[in-house]
C-alpha cells in the first residue's frame, strides 16, 4: 500500500487497530480526536489572492478566517463529493481534470480571422508553503478514498497535500476569473450557521 500523506495514516491506524495491548487501544482512541499538521505548496500570487479572500470574508462575517479555513472547506466539500459519488473513475477523472489546469495560463491564441483557440501555457511561479491543520478522521478519510482509486489506477500518485493543493488553485483561480461568486455568499452562509 502506498503512502497517501505525510502522515501516512493508514499505516499507522491499521497497527493500532491489529494491537492487542490496553496501551495500543487507548492511543487508537486518542488518535481519533487528534489534530494532524500538513504542508502544502502554493503559487504566491494564488497565496496573495487568497489572503485576500479570507480578509475579506472575515471583514464581512466579523469572525477569524484564515488560509487554513479555507483549505479546510474545499477539502471537506471534497470529501462530501466523494461521499456523494463513490464512483473511483469519477473522482479520477476529477483530479486529472483539476492537474490538467492547474499552474497553466489560458491564452486565446488566433488561428484565423474569425477562430480563436484557448491554448493552456506552463506558468512556472514561486511556491509558498502552507501548513494546514486538520482532524485526523478526515486525513484517514482521504487516505483511504486515495487507496481504494489505486485498485482502479495503480501508482496514480495523488496525496492529500495534493488533493488540497489542486483544490485551493482551482478555486482561487476560478475566483480570479469571476467564475466563484457564490462562493463568498457560501462561505458567510457557514460561518453564520456555526455562530
């Protein structure tokens, strides 16, 4: 099996799992509430747009919203598309779809008078580092949904920093281009109804 994380959780669950010491089920119990702490790169100007965002966002709610909490729901709606679809070449075609796009330029290049063709160019930027915070439950969770698309796609290599990483480019470039609106009036929706 291979390695979904940096946390590589799965291994360290099912350990706890095969224990059969009172210690080992404890710390398996404990586990379950934990907070787990992973890194993920982002292009800077994604990074400033973002923050951006989220000053946004905590002006008009009038509650913290940081960088974390928004990776947090994109990667929580991300599990609820999982739930919601199970179908392993879906979520496949899902994150191909999202790697295809991510870190490119869209360029309308003229091919005549009248056609126009969108070519999609390599933007190579530098990268921010950011460290998310999430509960562990949710970590295994996408650990275990990255395992169960490897029987479909061997060795597609896709983590969890991954995941969130292609989430939180696509969602900040869609917010760049207009194409997000809603998501603000979302997001104070769900900040309004945890008050």
């Amino acid at each position: 099996m291979g390695k979904y994380s940096q946390a590589n959780l799965i291994d360290e669950e099912l350990s706890l799992i095969r224990s059969n010491n009172f210690i080992g089920k404890m710390i398996h119990k404990m586990n379950k509430t934990s907070v787990i702490l992973l890194s993920i790169h982002v292009p800077l100007n994604s990074y400033l747009r973002a923050e951006i965002f989220c000053e946004d966002i905590q002006d008009l709610s009038e509650m913290p919203f940081s960088q974390n909490d928004l990776m947090k729901l994109l990667y929580e709606d991300f599990l609820y598309f999982a739930k919601k679809n199970p179908d392993p070449k879906k979520m496949f075609k899902m994150l191909t779809t999202l790697e295809r796009e991510s870190g490119k330029d869209a360029v309308l290049e003229k091919q005549t008078d009248s056609i126009f063709k969108l070519i999609h160019k390599d933007q190579h930027q530098e990268l921010e580092i950011l460290d998310i915070r999430m509960r562990r439950k949710y970590a295994l969770r996408g650990e275990v949904l990255l395992a169960d698309l490897e029987e479909h796609h061997p060795n597609h290599g896709y983590t969890i920093e991954r995941v969130i990483e292609l989430l939180y480019m696509d969602f900040i470039d869609k917010l760049r281009k207009g194409d997000n609106t809603e998501a603000m009036n979302t997001i104070l929706r769900i900040l309004d109804s945890e008050d």
